[in-house]
C-alpha cells in the first residue's frame, strides 16, 4: 500500500505547483491593474517629452546651444516656451519640427521646458526666463543682431514665423518661391526638387 502512496505522490505534487503558479499569476494581474497612461495628441496628460513623442524628433532636446551662446555668436534663436503635458504644446511641436527641418542648420533652436525656468526676482537678457511671458506654448524669435523680431504665444502658425525667418535671412517671400516637393529616389534618402 506503501509504494502506490509514494507513486501518486510526485503526481500531486506537480498538480499542486500548477495550481500555485495560476494562483501567483493571477494575483500579480490583478495587483498590476493599474491603468496605463493614456495620453494623446489632444488632452492636457503627460506621456513623455512632446518633441520625440508627437513630433518624432528627439534631436531638439536637449537643444545643441543656448541662447546666450547664440546672441554672442550672432546667430538667430527661436525660443520655444512649452510644457509636456498641454495639448497645445503637443500639436506645436509638430510646428516646431517642421521649422528645425527648413531653419534648424542656420538657426540656433531652442525649445525651453518652462517647469525648468528657475523662478527669481530678475534675469540676465541671455536667459530664456527673461523672455517669458507665462503661457505656453510661445515663441520668441531674435535676428542676427539679437534683436526681437517676433514674439507670440499660442499656435503661431508655421507660415507667421517662416515669414519673419524669411525677413531674417534675405529670402524671397512664400508667393515668389517654387515650393519644393520631396522625391524619395531610394528608401533611405530622398531630395527637394521642382515637380
């Protein structure tokens, strides 16, 4: 009687270890039920930073120079004031992609996260803070010389700022230039050309 015990003895116990690790497993489910983010394009939740989540470009953060290094080198700056969690910001990065992709070798990009604007009683006419007015998203645009030569907040639209970087850099206006299409002659590269 003994040796049939112990033959049905390893059976149950392979059960046993079974019904334990069901057991575990549902317990961890149910204990990670927490909601995940849903985030989107149009709500005021954060889901990571709006430049490589909405824009799908990761190269303007953190931005390659700073203001202070721009207006000393005599180079044009577009600031760009924003926060990761507005829905405006979100949607203006899509804008701000656009821009870096026309403007971004000639003109120094700046965007600056405002929750990291430290607060104090004045600031240097270098530093972003300076140039914040308190809503988001906002845009300050400086020519050569250091000079402002728009400064909005809200969605400015695209063609409002190409127009002053237009103003900025000696090009002909929008209605006189050949828009440019772009032609994809492999799969990994593509140029402008007239259609």
């Amino acid at each position: 009687m003994k040796g049939i015990k112990l033959q049905f003895l390893p059976n149950l116990v392979l059960k046993w270890r079974r019904f334990l690790s069901l057991v575990l497993l549902l317990v961890c489910l149910l204990s990670l039920s927490t909601s995940p983010a849903f985030a989107e394009l149009k709500d005021d939740r954060y889901d990571g930073n709006i430049f490589v989540v909405y824009a799908g470009n990761g190269s303007l953060v953190p931005p390659r120079a700073t203001l202070a290094a721009a207006l000393n080198e005599h180079k044009p700056a577009l600031l760009v004031f924003y926060v990761d969690d507005s829905s405006d910001c979100k949607q203006y990065a899509i804008v701000v992609s656009r821009l870096q992709a026309f403007y971004g070798g000639v003109t120094e990009m700046i965007p600056v996260d405002v929750d990291s604007i430290v607060p104090t009683q004045t600031y240097d006419s270098t530093e972003p803070g300076y140039y914040y007015s308190g809503a988001v998203p906002q845009v300050v645009l400086f020519d050569q010389s250091g000079q402002i030569v728009l400064n909005k907040t809200g969605q400015v639209p695209y063609e409002e700022v190409d127009d002053q970087l237009r103003k900025v850099f000696d090009l002909l206006p929008r209605s006189e230039t050949v828009e440019l299409k772009r032609r994809s002659f492999n799969e990994l590269n593509s140029e402008l050309t007239e259609e």
